[in-house]
C-alpha cells in the first residue's frame, strides 16, 4: 500500500513514513500560491485576528474552501492544528486579515511540503504525554484552551486541542 485515501505510505527498513505531500501541493495549486516565497511559521504572531467590522468582508465560500483543505491536512501535519482552529473561529464573517493568515499558512506549507509523520519501533515502550493550557488568549470571550499530545517515543499519535466552556480567574485555575 502506497497510497490511501490521500495518505501517502512509505516503509523504508524499520520505519513507516506517512505524508500528503500530493494532497498540500494540489491545494498550493489550486489557490495559486505555487510561487509565493515560503514561511518558517505557520502563523504570525502580531496579527490581530479580532472580528473587526471596520475591515472588508472577504467572499465566504472562498475562505470556507481554504480551511475545510487546511483541515484535512492536519491528520499529518500536527503543527497546523493550532492555526486552522482559530483560523475556524472566523467561518461566519471572514475578514481581509484573516485571509491573509490564511495565505500566511499556505506560504508555510510550501516550506514543509515533505513533512509527514514517522514512525519507529521502538523496545522500549515509554508513553510520553504533554499538556498546555492558556488563561484568556482569546479577548473575545476569555475562553480557556487546553492542548495536549501523546508519542510513543518517536511520533505523536494523538493530540487534542479543547476550548472550555468556562472562564477562569487565574493563571493558576487555568
């Protein structure tokens, strides 16, 4: 098997590698963005993606189309989970400046359009997991939200990202 539903798999010796690099490069394809210059991250830290009615509306099925594509590559990418989440905030009335974070992706994703996940195996089984929470990133409603993944060692194999439905007071409730 070297192709499933969009996956691309590889074993090579001992390790399994799994990618969507056909799938990412049909996406850059199809918004054009084939020779933008490519980004190291995967979102910009000093945008304000606040709902901001004095910006322009942007068409809604456009911007709809861009993250349900993010989002199927998010099975292998984990490092864009975070983006596409909050990027998914904003589905109802997207703005020019959330269009531009998601061009802001998309550049990145030209820079990464070979990463995939691997993985080995390992004798000696340890479970790995890590945990975040953020006290009231979001000003809009001051949500917590909580993340965490788990990797066997070499590759992470399962991760979560949870906004609570409840407001906390400190860092330490958080």
């Amino acid at each position: 098997m070297h192709y499933f539903l969009g996956f691309e798999v590889w074993k090579i010796l001992e390790v399994i590698f799994i990618y969507k690099c056909k799938y990412a490069m049909e996406i850059l394809k199809s918004f054009d963005m084939l020779e933008n210059k490519s980004m190291a991250t995967p979102m910009d830290t000093h945008l304000k993606l606040l709902a901001d009615a004095s910006l322009e509306l942007v068409v809604v099925m456009l911007y709809r189309y861009i993250i349900c594509s993010l989002m199927y590559l998010t099975n292998t990418r984990p490092y864009i989970c975070f983006v596409v989440n909050t990027l998914s905030h904003y589905l109802v009335e997207p703005r020019h400046v959330h269009l531009v974070s998601t061009n802001h992706e998309m550049r990145c994703l030209k820079g990464t359009i070979d990463y995939g996940l691997s993985y080995t195996r390992d004798h000696d089984f340890i479970l790995y997991g890590y945990t975040d929470s953020d006290w009231a990133w979001r000003v809009l409603d001051r949500k917590i939200t909580s993340r965490g993944c788990f990797s066997p060692g070499s590759t992470i194999i399962s991760w979560i990202s949870m906004k609570h439905s409840s407001v906390s007071l400190s860092t330490t409730e958080a």
